[in-house]
C-alpha cells in the first residue's frame, strides 16, 4: 500500500484500530438474581489501538461519565478485558496501547459500567491482534473478570437475557412481552458493588430460597406474557433486595410512586443506587416523571428515562489507520 505526497518513495505501515461500543445493563430485575439481565440504552465506547512507540506505555484518554476516574492504566477494565482475552487465547497482549473511551453510563449505580468496560477492552483485542472468541468464550473470560455473568451476558447478547450458571454458563434470550418496558431513575449517589455484596446473609433458610426460586421463574413467565399479578409478585424479591434497600436513601418512597403511576413494580436495577420499574409502554413516561419527583422530594437529584424496546449488544468495527494517523481517525490510508 502507498500513498501520495511525503510518504511516494515508501511503503505506508497501517495499524489496526478496534471501535468498539457496549451497551450499559442491568441485572436482578428483582428475583432473577445474577442470573437475569438486560441491556439498557447507555453505552460506552472505545478506540482501542496499538502504541507505535511501545516505550510510551499504554495511554487512556477519558471521556463523559469516565472523565473523572482516576485509575492507572493497566488497573482499567478496559486493559484487564483485553488482557484476559488475549490470555484466553493464547495470545501475547500488546505492551503498549492507546485508549480513548467515553460513556455515558453512570458509574456505581447498578448499570452495569465495569461490566461494558471489560467486555469493551476484551472485543477489542479480538480486532487489534487478530483473533476470535465465540460468544461463550467471550462471556466466560468477561464474567471471571466481573465476578458474575448477568450484566456480562447482557452487554454481550444485548436485549433481555437469561443466564444458567455452571463450569460454562449457559445464556438464553428472554422474550419480553410486546408493550412492556423498563424504566429507571438514576439518583446522584453511588451504591458501590463491593458494599452491596457485603450486606447479604451468608445463609437463608430453606424456605425462603424455595420462594426465591419460585419468585425467579414467576420473572421469566411475566416478562413473556406481560401478566400484571405475576410481575408483581417477581419484582418483590426475598433473596437481596430486602438486605440492599436500606443502603438506598428513599427506595420505599420511589418504588411506591412508581406503582401508584401505573408500573407493576419496582426493585434495585443491580445493586443500586439506580431503581428499576416495569411497566406498561403507554404508562412509562408518567412512572419516570413519577419517580424523579419521588426523589426530588427526599433531596436526591435523580435522571429518569425509558428503556427502548430493544437496545442491542457490543459491535466491533476494525480500521486500518495509517501509522502516524490520529488515534479518533477513520481508515485514513
């Protein structure tokens, strides 16, 4: 490959440069927890390429809800995605890349943002160095990076998904039923996963995980057939949420204003601090406004929006960039 102008009398050395994007998620859905997920319209996106000047060491430059993150570089779950890929591959990662990621998924809200930063930087090294993952391979590697598959499978798969866990986990798409939709009101304080984790019992008694299980397959039935008494009853969960709410300032107050403006329900979007409301499509916007209020009146600033009826998974797209071409270029050779 040549080009015109200063570089006539030489060959032009291009560099593959992965973009990749990845929606944002949520997981639980009330009873379905670490086992249901769905994507959710945020994303994050990353340019992923390698250093010309290995000796520079990888860069990041951070944009949107990321900008203020101060982490070094190779502790960013972009690199430790496509570190872990490589390594499930077979593959030596590059020494030295340069990374421009934006987002505008809030981060420690329970929206699955360190969940879409490594499935980012694992997608990505399949197109920088060159190799393939199945989407099993994929959710494996991100989900021992994680610590759980449901925002993970999510990302990944985009839409609603059900994920069985084992030796591999096992991912299903879940039906949602024409009409139904997702809501969700993100207040201005974060729930870290780490401080959700440690407020759950080691042990339950017998019964409540038999109720807990029999709460989990009313989720997976009422998100297919859109039956408002078995939603009700899926979004109650006994299984974390009862040990979580307490960490969310206003939770009883929000989830009762979402049901009073016509949502079968409402319970932790994750871990929190975010809530999640089901509800039919023609009340949603009322539930979002509804919800937003309910937390204004506690003294939380809080966003609320619809989810779309189908927010889809991770895309990769690959150019060649010529060597000294900028890093946000498109194929410029």
């Amino acid at each position: 490959m040549r080009m015109s102008g200063a570089h006539h009398l030489g060959v032009v050395r291009v560099r593959r440069r992965a973009v990749v994007r990845v929606p944002a998620s949520t997981a639980n859905l009330g009873a379905g927890f670490d086992c249901v997920g769905a994507a959710v319209d945020r994303c994050l996106t990353a340019s992923v390429v390698v250093q010309p000047e290995p000796e520079k060491g990888t860069t990041i430059q951070r944009g949107g809800t990321l900008a203020g993150l101060d982490v070094a570089p190779e502790e960013d779950w972009v690199v430790v995605g496509l570190r872990a890929a490589c390594a499930a591959a077979g593959r030596k990662a590059p020494d030295a890349l340069r990374i421009r990621v934006s987002s505008n998924i809030p981060v420690a809200r329970g929206l699955g943002s360190s969940a879409a930063a490594v499935v980012a930087g694992a997608v990505a090294a399949t197109g920088i160095v060159g190799f393939t993952l199945t989407d099993e391979q994929l959710l494996d590697t991100c989900a021992r990076v994680e610590g759980h598959p449901d925002n993970v499978a999510a990302a990944i798969h985009g839409g609603a998904v059900l994920v069985v866990p084992g030796a591999s986990a096992r991912v299903a798409p879940l039906t949602v039923a024409r009409g139904l939709t997702l809501v969700f009101a993100v207040p201005d304080f974060e729930v870290t996963t780490r401080e959700a984790r440690a407020v759950l019992p080691k042990e339950l008694p017998h019964r409540t995980a038999a109720q807990a299980a029999a709460r989990g397959a009313a989720l997976v039935h009422g998100l297919a057939t859109g039956e408002a008494d078995v939603l009700r009853v899926a979004l109650d969960d006994v299984l974390h949420v009862p040990f979580r709410q307490s960490l969310i300032h206003g939770y009883e107050a929000v989830c009762g204003k979402a049901v009073a403006a016509g949502a079968f329900g409402a319970t932790l979007s994750g871990s929190g601090s975010t809530l999640v409301a089901v509800a039919p499509e023609r009340q949603a916007p009322a539930v979002a406004e509804a919800m937003r209020s309910a937390w204004e009146h506690h003294g939380v600033q809080a966003d609320s929006f619809v989810n779309p009826s189908q927010v889809d998974g991770r895309s990769l797209t690959v150019h060649l960039d010529c060597e000294d071409a900028p890093a946000t270029a498109g194929a410029a050779c």
